[in-house]
C-alpha cells in the first residue's frame, strides 16, 4: 500500500443504546480506493460522518493528509471531501450559484473555471444554469459530488454515491473515480452495489454490526476468505488439462465447454504454479479467473449477515 | 473576511433576492407613506385633527411607523434567522458548510446578516420615511437617531438569540414561539411598573418611549412612569445607555453559545461561568433597578417612592422572573446524561463524582447563591427584623432550583426524548395544580403549598402588615421545609439513575 492519507485507529462511535462503530482501524493510502462494505446499521455513515468530524467519536484517532482530527480539525478539513449519501442542496439556487458558494468558502483559486471543470466532469455544464430545485435526484448526487470535488482535497469520502444515478451515471462515475484513483487521491466509498465497486476498489474493509470484519487489498481478501472458485478456458488439450487439474489440489472439479471450474485452496503463488504447469504442458489457456477476486463474493463469505 | 466575501450572507442574498424583495419593499413603503400622508393632512388642515401640535401629530404617526418597524425587523427578523437556520440545518446544508474551512464565527455572521435581508430593507424604507415625518413633524433628529439606534441593536440582540434557536429547535417553525411569547408577556409586565422593569431596557421599551420625551404628558398618570433616568442601586443612567449596555453585555455571551454550537452541536452551548456571569447580570441590573423603591429597607418603601405596592408586588413579580431565568440557564448549561455517559467511556470513570461535577446541580447551587445576594440587597439594611421573609424567600428559590434541575436530570435519564413531556408534567403538578385545587374547593391554603408560593407570598407582604396574619412567615417556612423534602427524594431518584446509566456504560451492548 503507498503512503497512508487516511488512518483510522481504534475508533469508537457510541450511540445511546448501541456501539455504532468498535475498535475500528484502517488505512487508505494515495491511489487506493477502498470499498467500505457493510448491511444496513454496519456503520459505513456513521464512520464516515466521524472521520469527517460530523459524528463524535468516543474513542480512537482519525488522520487525513497527516492532519489528526482532534488538533488541527481546520487543516484536515482542507484535506476531505465528503459527500454525503443524500443530497443538502440549495434549492433556490442554480447548479453553478451553489458551486461558487463551496468555491468561496473553500476559498477556491480561479473558482470559474474550476467550477467549470467540475461542471463538465460531472455532466452538468448543460444544467449549470438550471435551478437545484428543477434537477432530478441523479443529477443532485451529481451536483454534490462536484461541490466535493471542487477544493480538490486529498482525500475523499463518499456515502452511497451511485444510489442516485442511472446506469449511464454510474459508468461515468466509475471513470470519475478511476480518475482520482489515478490522480493520487485516497477515496473510501461505501455502497451496497458491490459489483460496481469490484471494478475500481483496490481494497475493502468489511463492517458489521460496527466491527471491521476484514480489510485488506482484494487479492488478499480474496485469500483471506480461503477456497475460491476458479474458472479455466482453453482452446484445445481439454483432456490434458483436466488431468493437470485432478492432480492438482482442487476441489469440485466441473468441466464445461472448453473449459472447467473448481475450487482452489492455496495460496496465490500455488495458483500461478498451477497455471504455469497447464501452459508448459502445451494446454493453449485463453481465460484465467478467479472469482474469489469479486467483492461479492469476499463479502458472502465474509459472513456478514444482511446483503442489501 | 468582509461581510460581501461570506459565502453565507452572500448566498442568503441570492436566496432572498431570488425569492423577490420589490413587493415586500412596496408593501412597506406603502404603509410608511399613507402614514406621512396623514402628517401631511393634519399640516395642510390642522383644524380637521385632535392634535394639539404639529410635534404632537408627528410624534403619533412616527411612533406608527417604527411600531411596523419593530414588528418588520425585530419579530419578523427573529422568526427568518431561527427557521432559516432551522431548515439549512435539517437539510444537512449546515453540516455541509462546517466541513469547508468557514470558521463558525463566518458562518454565524453569515446567518445573521444574511437570512433577514427582506425585513432589513423593508424597515430601511420605513426609517427613510420616518426621518422624513420627524422632519416634516419639527421633532428632534435624536428622537429618530436614538430610536433607529435601539431598533437596530435590538434586531442585532435577538438576531443572536434568533441563530442560538436555529441551532437547537427541532422544527423550523418553532422559532416563532420566542417573538410570540414577547408579545404575549411583555405587556403584561412593561406597563405594570415602567422605571422598574429590567424586560423594559433589555428591549427597548422605555427607551423608546422616553425618547419621545414624554414630560409635557408626565401630569398625566400614564405616561407619569415613562419619563426621567432610572437608577441602578440609586445611580442614574440614561436609559439608552442602559439599554445599549445591557443588550451588548448580553449579546457577548449569546455570540459566543452560538459560535460554540456552531462549531461543535455535541457540546453546551454556555459554559458554566457564563451562565453564572449572565445570570449574575441579569439579576444584579434588575434588584439594581428596583433598589431606589425600599433602598435595602424592604418592606418599608422609601420616602417619596410610590408606593408600588399597592398595586403590584413587585418583588414576588421579580421572585417568579428569577425562577424563570434561572430554569432557562439551568435547562442550557445542564449536560445530556448521554454527555456524561460518553465521558465516562473515554475516561474510564463511571463513579457518582462525575455524575455530580457533570450535572447541573453543582450550577444551581452557584446561582442560588448569587439569587441569594442579589435579594439581600433588598431587605440588608433591615435584615434583623426580616430574616424571616428572607429565610423564607431564599429556602423558596434553594426548593425551585433543586427540584428543577434534579426533575430535569431524573427526567432526562429516565424518560430520554420523552423526557420534555415528564418535565413540564410535574413542574405542573408541583407549581400550578395547588392553585387550581384551592380554586376548585375555595381553599387558599392548598395554593400555599405550590413550589412558588412561600417565595412569592413572603415578597408580597411588602408593608408589614399582611393578610396572612403574624404567624404566616413561620407556616411558609414549614412549607419551604417540606418541599426540600421532595428536593430530597428527587435526589435519591437522580443518583439512582446515575448509576443505572453507569451500570449500562460499564456493559455496552453490541449493535442491532
């Protein structure tokens, strides 16, 4: 993992009848984006609401960009963006008057054409001038996440931010994050859909009940969580290839068409001996996937209870 | 940051501004210039009009127009800052704004200035219009000077009370509760006694209508009360100065409660010594305002005083404002025990102590002594014949204060969000029930029992000689004594409490 922009140490959240957030600690550093996973009631918001500051902790540390939360909560606050997983606009106001209000307050350099840039980054240029009142729900979400954008802040924290948006929306905030991810931001996102997250998440932490039940990258999740079920196509050889893997050690063997899948208990580097193995020995291998990579699947076998 | 640089009070303009201003403008210029058409009748044809003189009618029509300034900027101002407030905040617009590095002080500004705007101008064309009657009137350009001054202020001062409501009232509209309620009482007391009332200068009610130099109307028995300085403890002082310095001594601190809220909604928005230093002012300018009627020789007037007495008793009417204030400052600076509960996580210690350095109790006890000597100042010269109506009046407010906040913890620990509703429950049952029983089976000594009546009765026998015969001060105290019993009980249920809330500290269950 690079450097950590964002660390998380013990932290505790309590409510008066429950402990929203236990013990958890975690880091995010430049260039991860990290899939905060968890049921409804894991405490994804209200960790992301105390990293922010919002929420008061009982316990525990929060740094952003090397900022701790308790002493120099003004500095950190120039480090974060959050965006919430509703969407507090001005109604009155157009898309463009409710960015120079951030654009001010964050005491943005050349606020037009950055709010320009986030306008157009976040497909809104054509509504700039439109009312916050006369945008759809999408387009709000959209709206925020070009206000969290707007200071360009190191880290970012966002809560559910494709709950809104239509499936067009959704590819074009993957690109968005993927972007960040490639620009050195540290961005923590939560959301239930956890296969959009599978394709840019370089980490995940799993919550439930207010505990991290696991964090880690995805390979080592995927690891973590034991067996995983491998899929293999090939061109030809299939025979061969099945003998390769019935000596292997792997479970569940099926063949299919041009192909097999089975579980696979070792570790990473077993698996690319095995994978070594079928390709010296001539099998022609054109599809190689592991689907204990998908966070689904880590989260399935995670054991959380609740997917929603 | 100049004020046309906060992104607050500038997006509140735009708000405003969009949501339009010009028919609000016209509507008040339209009130301000049929009254200077008015004045302008009466000049052109004074014959037609029952005024005596041209001042006369001006001072009527000017004193017209501010009324509608009043009620445009101060009550309307009020209500616009609190439910603005109100709403941005259940929006999530407020937390969206304390993320940015706005410091609470910009955003508090922001509000202040920025969600009244409409009312703002509105009373600027007013007061346009005014100087123009005051003019046309021939009345002194310090009538209007002075009175747009005390108007001004006393937005700027309930303005700050107006962002504190914003701040913690759940629903955006009940904002209008507080102009709602100065409305209603301040009447009720601002005419009562005039000179002696410190509501009258923490609004400017007497400096108002002592501006309008009312000494050509002193013969007659209403305005008699509105003219000449008042005194604190027997020193004048002009009665806007009074005003001035009671609204910026005041403003201080509620600048400061709705800074820290800003900053930080988990914390109490006083600080304890404030709360003591703010009720110490309050309480000291009002005994310092009524000094001059006994001069510390309560019960007997002094000479020349009139002899209030007969018609109000004025320090019961004080005795019940000084419970008042004190259940307001108690309610504020009292901690939630969910506060308290959170601490003891982080310390570690979840023991009685913290409970007790925590609560309100120990405050209650601090302004019970400063209630205690701001009433000595009364009745000091006289205290060896008078201990007795002391005794009583201070074992009465030692009764109300601990019962008050030991209810309020009790209530909070045990009932939680219901706790409100337990609250006012049995203040009612404590305070006000004995009085509708004595009405209902014609027994006044049922009413004696209620928490406020030894207090109150034993200010009220300010000329010696009383209706409750020569033993009544010792019933009272028998009263006061009793009623420290239900102090008592209450505490045993309050530290019960305390320690339940501990007990779950020490075993926190897990999330749903």
């Amino acid at each position: 993992m690079s450097s950590p922009l964002l660390t998380i140490e013990h932290l505790r959240v309590d409510f008066p009848e429950v402990v929203a957030v236990n013990d958890l600690s975690l880091t995010v550093g430049a260039g991860d984006v990290c899939g905060l996973i968890g049921p409804n009631g894991a405490g994804k918001t209200t960790t992301m609401r105390a990293i922010s500051g919002l929420q008061e902790s009982t316990r525990g540390s929060v740094r952003v960009g090397g900022h701790e939360l308790a002493r120099e909560p003004d500095e950190l606050k120039k480090c974060l963006g959050f965006m919430p997983d509703f969407c507090p606009v001005y109604e009155q106001l157009t898309a463009t008057e409710f960015l120079d209000h951030f654009a001010r307050a964050y005491d943005v350099p050349n606020r037009a054409s950055r709010i320009f840039e986030c306008l157009e980054l976040t497909w809104l240029t054509e509504k700039r001038n439109a009312l916050c009142e006369e945008l759809s729900r999408g387009m709000k979400q959209r709206l925020v996440l070009a206000k969290t954008l707007l200071p360009d802040p190191k880290v970012l924290l966002l809560d559910e931010p494709a709950s809104g948006l239509d499936p067009l929306g959704r590819i074009e905030l993957r690109k968005i994050l993927l972007q960040l991810r490639d620009a050195g931001k540290a961005v923590l996102i939560s959301s239930h859909i956890l296969t959009e997250l599978s394709g840019f998440c370089n980490t995940a932490a799993i919550m439930e009940r207010g505990k991290l039940v696991t964090f880690g990258t995805i390979a080592e999740l995927g690891q973590k969580m034991g067996r995983r079920r491998m899929s293999v196509k090939w061109r030809a050889d299939g025979g061969k290839a099945m003998d390769i893997l019935k000596s292997a050690n792997v479970k569940n063997l099926e063949a299919a068409d041009l192909g097999a899948t089975f579980d696979f208990d070792g570790n990473a580097d077993a698996l690319d001996e095995l994978l070594k193995t079928l390709v010296v020995q001539g099998v022609r291998v054109c599809e190689w996937r592991g689907s204990g990579d998908d966070l689904e699947q880590i989260f399935l076998q995670s054991g959380a209870k609740e997917l929603m | 940051m100049k004020l046309s640089e906060n992104p607050i009070f500038l997006t509140q303009k735009r708000l405003v501004h969009r949501a339009g201003v010009l028919a609000a403008i016209l509507i008040a210029a339209l009130i301000g210039l049929s009254l200077l058409s008015g004045l302008i009748a009466y000049l052109s044809a004074p014959i037609s009009f029952g005024f005596r003189s041209p001042q006369e009618a001006g001072k009527v029509f000017y004193g017209w127009i501010i009324g509608v300034e009043i009620l445009v900027l101060i009550i309307g101002g009020f209500g616009r800052i609190s439910k603005v407030l109100a709403e941005d905040r259940k929006a999530g617009l407020l937390d969206s704004n304390r993320l940015t590095p706005l410091k609470p002080a910009q955003i508090v500004i922001g509000y202040w200035f920025g969600a009244p705007l409409r009312e703002v101008y509105m009373s600027a064309v007013l007061a346009g219009i005014g100087l123009v009657v005051v003019l046309l009137g021939r009345l002194p350009l310090t009538l209007w000077f002075g009175t747009q001054i005390l108007i001004v202020s006393t937005a700027l001062f309930l303005g700050l009370l107006a962002v504190l409501m914003g701040l913690v009232i759940q629903r955006p509209q009940n904002g209008a509760v507080v102009p709602a309620l100065l409305i209603v009482l301040l009447p009720l007391f601002s005419f009562i006694m005039p000179k002696y009332m410190l509501s009258n200068f923490l609004l400017p009610v007497y400096s108002i209508v002592n501006l309008f130099d009312t000494r050509e109307l002193a013969d007659e028995h209403s305005f008699r009360d509105w003219s000449g300085s008042p005194e604190i403890f027997g020193v004048p002082i002009p009665p806007v100065v009074l005003t001035l310095g009671l609204q910026i001594g005041i403003g201080i601190f509620l600048w400061r409660a709705a800074v820290r809220k800003t900053a930080n909604p988990f914390r109490s928005p006083l600080f304890r010594w404030e709360a003591v230093v703010l009720f110490g002012i309050l309480l000291f300018a009002q005994h310092g305002l009524m000094w001059g009627v006994w001069h510390g020789h309560f019960p007997e007037l002094s000479v020349g005083t009139r002899n209030f007495a007969d018609e109000a008793p004025m320090l019961s009417i004080v005795h019940c404002g000084t419970l008042l204030l004190a259940a307001i400052v108690l309610a504020f600076a009292s901690p939630l025990p969910e506060r308290v509960r959170l601490e003891a996580l982080r310390t570690g210690v979840g023991n009685f102590p913290l409970a007790f350095s925590r609560s309100a109790l120990p405050l209650a006890l601090v302004l019970l002594a400063v209630a205690g000597i701001a009433l000595l100042t009364q009745c000091a010269a006289e205290i060896s014949s008078n201990w007795m109506i002391f005794t009583v009046a201070f074992g009465s407010l030692l009764d109300f204060f601990l019962v008050f906040v030991l209810l309020l913890e009790f209530c909070r620990l045990r009932f939680k969000r219901r706790a409100l509703g337990f609250v006012c429950l049995w203040l009612f049952v404590l305070c006000v029930l004995p009085f509708i029983l004595a009405g209902v089976f014609s027994e006044a000594a049922i009413g004696r029992l209620s928490l406020l009546s030894p207090g109150v009765l034993a200010l009220a026998n300010s000329q010696g000689s009383n209706d409750y015969g020569s033993a009544e001060p010792d019933f009272l105290l028998l009263i006061v004594l009793a009623q420290f019993g239900i102090a008592v009980l209450l505490f045993f249920g309050w530290r019960d409490q305390w320690r339940r809330l501990f007990a779950r500290a020490a075993a926190i269950p897990q999330a749903k």
